[in-house]
C-alpha cells in the first residue's frame, strides 16, 4: 500500500475501532447538574491539553442527545473513573434510563457533578467547541481538581474495560 492509497482510503468503522482500539485511555464521566437533577455522559477521550492555562479535553459524538443539554451548562464535573467503576461506566454510556439512579456523586455550588470513588476530579468551563468529523472537540478551563492516588484508574483498551497490573 502506497502513503497516497492510506490517504485516500476510507476505512470501515469496525476496522477504525480495532486500530484506535490499540491505544489505551482512561474512561471518564463529565456531568452537570440540570433543573437540580444530574445529567451526564461517558467519554474515553479525556486528555490533558495545557499546564498553563490549565486545559483539557473531551470528545463529544455529535449524535448525543446529552452534550447538546451539558454544553449550555456554566460548569461541567469531570470525573476520572475507578477501576472498580465499570457498571457506572455502563450507566453513564446508556441509551436509556436514570444514568444516575445508582451512583453516588456530590455537586459543587455552581452545578458540576463528581461521580464519588472516583480516580480524579476536575471542575471546568468549556473553553472552545471545534467541530471534528463526528464529534466535537470540547476544550475544558479547569477551575479545580483534586485526585486520589489511592484508587487506580479505570482503563478501556481493545474494545474492553482494563484495569492497570500492579
């Protein structure tokens, strides 16, 4: 395959999974609460994007009925799940149903949601919003944050929920 035929070719999205799939990432919640009740969503794209300012970022599928209603919030909670957080996970990434209905959180003052037990915590204001094929890119100014070291992070790679080996 020539470097023209790799960048002309379209891949299927199961073989785009497989290949990205190879790159492990964190799995993180990122809510807010709306009308005093939380809403939220799951997002395996978090990455840190600037110590100063101190920026980071999430991608957003632009077919999400969620982040249309968490992009007008003033502050967003974004929280590094926990090995042990899997099914909030699963919850958070639901089509249907109380994303929420199990899951402990705590909201600050100005409405961002923590998911508790959590790795890493991050209250933000979006940024910047640049549209990206299927997603947007959502650019975070982080107002505060705090971590547990003692809680090891949830990881998702090949397509699967991992945890980090000792």
């Amino acid at each position: 395959m020539t470097v023209q035929d790799i960048t002309t070719a379209s891949h299927h999205p199961k073989e785009l999974r497989r290949v990205f799939g190879a790159f492990p990432s964190g799995v993180t919640a990122v809510a807010a609460l709306v009308d005093g009740v939380p809403v939220g969503l799951a997002a395996s794209s978090f990455t840190s994007v600037s110590l100063s300012p101190a920026l980071v970022s999430v991608c957003a599928d632009v077919s999400s009925t969620t982040w249309p209603i968490l992009r007008t919030r003033p502050r967003l909670g974004i929280s590094v799940l926990g090995a042990h957080q899997e099914q909030a996970c699963r919850q958070l990434s639901s089509k249907n149903g109380e994303r929420f209905a199990t899951l402990d959180y705590r909201a600050s003052a100005d409405g961002a949601v923590f998911v508790e037990g959590a790795s890493a915590w991050l209250e933000c204001q979006i940024d910047s919003v640049l549209p990206a094929g299927d997603h947007d890119i959502v650019v975070f100014q982080v107002l505060d944050l705090d971590a547990d070291a003692t809680v090891p992070p949830l990881v998702f790679h090949a397509s699967k929920f991992q945890r980090l080996a000792a």
